[in-house]
C-alpha cells in the first residue's frame, strides 16, 4: 500500500578517488518519492547524450539501501553496512563484475522544510581490479510544497 507519492527534485553527487585522482559528476532531475510501510523509493530518469535514458530506483530501508539502474546499461547495486555485495553491470561496451562494500550508510528523510539526504561511502571492485572509493549524496527536495 503506497501512503505517498510526492513529485521532487533529486541532486545526485557522486565522487569515485582512483589513484589520487579524484572524479566528481553531478545529477540534477525531477522524480518521484514513494513511502512505503518501513522504506522509502526514489525514482527518476536520467538523460545522457544521445538521447538515451537511465531509468533509478532508490530502495531505501534503515539497514540497507538498493539501486536499480535500467536501460542502455543495468545493474542492481545492494548497499548493506560493512558487508560485500555483488551485482553484474551491464554497459554498451561491456559486463562487469561488480563487488561493492558498504562503509557508511546515513538518510534524513525529507519534510515541508529540510531537504532529504542519502549518504553513502562504499569501494567498488570491477571484474577484480584494484578498489576504489566512493560516495554517493543524493539530495531530495519535494518539488512544489504546499
């Protein structure tokens, strides 16, 4: 049974260190927010060049946070606290083997006046490589409070 459904606008900033580099991008987007019994979803589509769409699904739970990325590339990333989880991320050039270990999970869910926030720290392995670190802050802010 779904309690709310609230349009939003979502922030993604995601940062990725490899070898003392250290890679940012920025997602901006309008989505959907669903509170469902004991979790909290977030969805909404992300255009990249050609016109091609990603479709997210954040499944958010007190002890544990799901991705689900589909179309031109899919993958389904599990983040569990101090706990590896692995998925196969599918990519036009490519599958990977995908290993990720969850460091820190924090969510402040969102209300009339404060924005939400889902922080996450976690490493990646891809098809064994060295890991790297990563982090993931996803902003959410209903779109027209009344």
């Amino acid at each position: 049974m779904i309690l709310q459904q609230i349009p939003v606008t979502i922030e993604l900033h995601m940062s990725i260190k490899d070898n003392g580099q250290i890679e940012r991008t920025t997602t901006n987007a309008f989505g959907t927010f669903y509170r469902k019994n004991k979790f909290d979803v977030v969805t909404y589509d992300e255009q990249l060049e050609d016109r091609v769409t990603i479709k997210s699904l954040y499944t958010i739970q007190a002890d544990k946070v799901s991705v689900k990325r589909s179309g031109a590339l899919s993958m389904h990333q599990q983040f569990q606290l101090n706990q590896i989880t692995e998925n196969l991320y599918k990519h036009p050039h490519g599958n990977f083997h995908m290993e990720t270990c969850t460091d820190y999970i924090n969510y402040q869910p969102f209300d009339k006046i404060n924005p939400g926030k889902l922080t996450i720290h976690y490493t990646v392995k891809l098809n064994g490589q060295e890991k790297r670190e990563h982090e993931l802050i996803l902003s959410i802010k209903e779109e027209n409070p009344q």
